[in-house]
C-alpha cells in the first residue's frame, strides 16, 4: 500500500500540473499606464480628445504547437474609454484641459490603435514570441496639423508558452509604451500649445 502511495501520488500531483498548464484561448484586458516625463506645455488650455480602436480584427494571434494546437490570443472589449481616462490624466499633465471631441474644437487629439498582434509559436526547445503595437496620433490646431506613427515591436525566446496573465502583460506594456512615446513627444505638444 505504501509503495502505491509513494508511486500514485506524484503521478496525481505531475498530472494535476499538466492539467492547469494546458493552455486555452485567451481574452485580453488593455488597461495601460502612461508614464508622463516631459513638462507643462501651456495652463488649462481646451483639447478635444477622441479614442478609436481601428482594429481590423479582434483577434491578435495564436499561440501553441503548430504541429498539435494553436489558441486564439483576442481583445474584443471596448478599451476606448479606460485609454481615454488614461490619456486625459496625461494630457491633464502636460497642462490641458480635456474634453471629448466634438468637432468644432480649435485643438483636437485623436488617438488610434491601430494594430495589436501577439503570435507565440513551439520550436524543437522553446516558444518564439513576437507582438507587435502601432498606435496613431492626429493632433489639430487653428493652423496646423500633426499626425505620427508609434511602433512598439518585442520579440522573446522563452521555454514555455505565454498563458493569458503573460501575453495580457506583453500586450499592455507595448501599448503602455507607444502611450508613452506618443505623450513624451514634445514635437506634437508645442504644435498643440500654439
């Protein structure tokens, strides 16, 4: 008896483990913080604000064994408007004051989030990660117009797959990322100023 108990339970306890690390499609929560270095640029100065997710597709990519499995990596949630609270606190930073667009402003910011792709895929020994982010800014003032691209790009070599907690930290931190370039761009924020 002890001898099955010696042998049973670490099989039990082995394939307990393999149950909870078999991966699943996973949902995505975009929910970025924006580090905000540069100075004020102006005081309570008016700007409309608009967030747009131009996403083609809600799907971002797969992850798993081509050869066994492939999972659906997606973001369908509508993200627009806690990137637009994170956003407003930034803009609110840099010496804003911030309201939605509503078309008749003298100065507007208009925010896209292009593009979001998380691929993860089994080599012979390890997962080959990539995600890329592209996030656009069109910023208008009186006489002139701004617009800019922000690209974040990671790649990772790891020995086990993204599961969901990972691939939503990837994906948050690239938009995190292209935010915060995009908030930091002293180019964009003195035109605005103006």
């Amino acid at each position: 008896m002890k001898s099955i108990t010696r042998v049973g339970l670490p099989a039990l306890i082995l394939l307990a483990l393999s149950q909870g690390c078999t991966l699943k499609p996973q949902y995505l929560h975009l929910d970025p913080a924006i580090d905000v270095t540069s100075e004020a640029v102006t005081s309570d100065t008016l700007i409309g604000l608009s967030v747009n997710d131009a996403r083609t597709t809600k799907k971002l990519g797969e992850v798993g064994d081509p050869n066994k499995e492939m999972m659906d990596v997606t973001l369908d949630e509508d993200f627009t408007t806690l990137v637009a609270a994170r956003v407003t606190e930034a803009l609110e930073k840099r010496g804003f004051s911030v309201v939605p667009e509503s078309g008749a402003m003298t100065r507007s910011l208009a925010i896209q989030i292009d593009s979001l792709v998380l691929n993860s895929v089994k080599r012979p020994l390890d997962f080959e990660t990539e995600l890329e982010a592209e996030v656009s800014a069109e910023a208008h003032n009186s006489n002139e117009k701004y617009d800019r691209a922000y690209y974040v790009s990671t790649y990772k070599i790891t020995a086990g797959p993204p599961f969901e907690r990972h691939s939503n930290l990837m994906v948050n931190d690239a938009v995190s990322k292209a935010l915060t370039d995009m908030l930091n761009d002293d180019k964009l924020f003195e035109m605005l100023a103006r």
